[in-house]
C-alpha cells in the first residue's frame, strides 16, 4: 500500500469516527420535561438543531449529536416568558422606569431561565424608536414591548396624566411600523378619576389588533376595579399587578367576590405583575387556595423589586408554588400561557420546529418564611424552590 493510499483511508476514517456529519449540534438527554402545550411532563430527550427542537422522544441515542448535556435529575422547560418587565435603561433619567430603575435586559434574563421579556410600557409612541435602537437591537435576549398610551411613556408619573398625549393612532402607526416586536398597548399609573388612559388605550388596541394591558394604579371610588375587569376591558386584555394591596379579592367571610369570576368568564386575563410592592399574601393566599390562579406570571423586574422580595422569576416561580400551585401549572404560566396572550404562539413551547428556547432546572425542597411589603412575615410553608 503506498503512503498516499495509506494517508487517505486515514483521514477516511477519522471523517466517519468525527461528529461532522451527526444529526442533531445538542442533545439534552434523560431530563424531565414539562411542556405544557404538548402536555408532556415526564421523561424525554431533546435534540437540537441550527437553533431549532429537531426531536423529543423517550430515548435519542448519543452518536447522533455533536455534543451531548447529561440533563439527568433535572427539569426542561420552555424558556420563560416575562410579560412585565421595565428595560429602557438608556434614557439617563434618574428614579425613572424609563431610566435608572429599568435594567439590563442580558444581565437578568437567561441566567433565571428567560428567554423573552416583554416590556410593559416603559416607552410610549413618541420615544419608542429610541428603545428600539438602544435597548431592542442590541441584546440576545428577544425583546418584545407594550407601547404606553402617552407619547413619553414611563419618564415619570406627570407624563402619564397628560392626556392630550394619549394619541390611539400615533401608538397604532407605531404598533404597525414596529409589528415584529410590538405586541400590545399599555395603560398605567393614571391619577384622575376617570377613565380616560384606560379608554384610550382600548381604542389603541382596537385600531392595533392588539391586547392592552392596564397597571390601574390609583384605585379611586369614581373609577373602582370591578368595573375595569367586568365592562372596560375586552376579552384577551391583561390586568396586571392582580394581588395588588387594593384590589379587592374576598369578603367577610374569606370567600372571593362573584365578580372576578364573572371578569375570567368574560375573557379578561389576570398577571401577576408581582414588582417591588404589588404582591400582598393576603389576597395572592385565599385566591389560589379557592382556585383563582393567575393566568400568567411575571415579575414587573426593576431595579427595585430585583433587589427587594421579587428578585427574579425562578423566586416568584417558588413563591407560587409554595402557595399551593403544581409545578406543571406554574411553568405553564410561564411560557405557553403569557405566549397566546402576546399573541406569539411560536414560543413557549418545545415542539419539534420551534425555536430552541430551552432553561434547564434544578428544584429543591424546603421550607421558608415569606413576606410581603404590606404584610410583616406569613407562616413558613413548604415547597419547591426554583434554582
């Protein structure tokens, strides 16, 4: 055999031997998945190809991936979903959600399992390009945004009351103009007592096609909350922060009131919207105990609550849970939920030929005492913790 020959069966071989030609770039294999949308929770593999699910079974065998994660003892979800978060951290403006109290997106997302944040109104339709450019295009984490009624959105809480700014078609042109990362309208912190950011933002969203979601921040006897969830909003609109201190949740007698049924039968989605003070036990307990769970959850990050009792979603994710609702129904409220809402139904799922937005969990079980801002402590309960 001549040397050439010899040389090139050799290089031969190594081609087969290599993993240049394997199916899949990743395998995740022997973890447990909990998919929601394809109501999977147990056992699975995962191979992943060019940023894409290539397959799910029971059993994929290692030689087919370039490289293999042994995911063994561990969870699978979907990347999470945040639907309420504050990331126009560019302005400069000091003490503002569209400034120094928004934060990095990457600096928060994939490292606590998210994979897409949404931002709640932070800007509005005169500065929302600005977000785009400097906030939007610049990270890996997928940005999408609620467009805020007012023209500054979140400067500050003076900009909000200006309702000569509430502008339905200046938000929709930009909701148009922008409709690969827009997907909503936002109303927020309106002061006086009618209804006028709420009203706006509904037109908004009618001329959009979109959802609106309302922060309805000051709770006034002219304007009352029960009347936001049963006649104002429209089936698919969100209201956030729904175990907020004012929100009325349960009577005399520790039985919820009639109307948030009514609001749910109607087709009126509720968020958690936990942020740094709009998370009180003592309506977030009676409503899960009595099988009012939220629809989505999300953790209103700033750099408030990151740095107060939210902190992140894998804390608000346990917090939840220790509340009483499963895991499988937590994740679902997390992912698959929030993306029909937003109206992205590519995410949120990891079914073979969706995007490979993939978190990998570690759970531990122990016991802790919770507190809220309006509430001291509440007794220690056991539950999973998300890590």
């Amino acid at each position: 055999m001549s040397r050439e020959n010899s040389l090139q069966k050799c290089a031969a071989l190594l081609l087969f031997l290599t993993p240049a030609f394997a199916q899949y770039d990743l395998l995740l294999k022997g973890g447990h998945l909990i998919d929601p949308r394809n109501n999977i929770d147990g056992p699975r593999d995962i191979g992943i190809q060019n940023g894409k699910i290539a397959e799910v079974a029971a059993a994929i065998d290692p030689s087919r991936a370039r490289k293999t994660i042994d995911a063994a003892g561990l969870y699978i979800t979907p990347g999470l979903i945040d639907i309420h978060t504050h990331l126009f951290h560019t302005t400069g403006i000091r003490d503002a959600w569209a400034g120094d109290a928004s934060v990095q997106p990457d600096a928060f997302s994939f490292r606590s399992g998210v994979t897409t944040m949404v931002d709640a109104g932070s800007s509005g339709w005169r500065n929302f390009e600005t977000f785009r450019h400097t906030v939007i295009d610049r990270v890996q984490t997928r940005v999408l945004a609620l467009i805020n009624i007012t023209g500054l959105g979140m400067m500050n809480d003076v900009t909000e009351q200006v309702t000569s700014d509430f502008q339905p078609k200046e938000v929709a042109a930009i909701a148009a103009k922008h409709k690969d990362v827009v997907v909503g309208v936002k109303s927020a912190h309106y002061q006086p007592p009618d209804w006028l950011s709420v009203d706006r933002a509904i037109e908004a969203g009618e001329l959009a096609g979109l959802p609106i979601m309302v922060d309805f921040g000051y709770f006034l006897p002219e304007r009352p909350y029960w009347k936001l969830v049963t006649e104002r909003l429209r089936p698919g609109d969100i209201s956030t922060h729904m175990f907020r201190g004012p929100v009325p949740w349960v009577d005399s007698q520790g039985k919820l009131y009639d109307y948030l049924k009514q609001a749910r039968q109607r087709g009126v989605k509720f968020d958690v919207g936990h942020g740094g003070q709009s998370f009180v036990l003592r309506n977030a307990a009676p409503a899960i105990a009595q099988g009012f769970w939220p629809d989505t959850i999300s953790t209103d990050l700033h750099a408030h609550s990151m740095n107060a009792l939210m902190m992140d979603m894998p804390a608000l994710l346990s917090k939840i849970m220790a509340l009483g609702m499963t895991l499988k129904d937590a994740i679902l409220r997390a992912t698959w939920n929030p993306a029909q809402e937003i109206h992205r139904t590519e995410l949120g799922h990891l079914t073979p030929g969706a995007t490979a937005d993939v978190a990998v969990w570690s759970l531990l079980n122990g016991s802790s005492v919770m507190a809220t801002p309006m509430e001291a402590e509440s007794p220690a309960r056991s539950g999973w913790c998300a890590k």
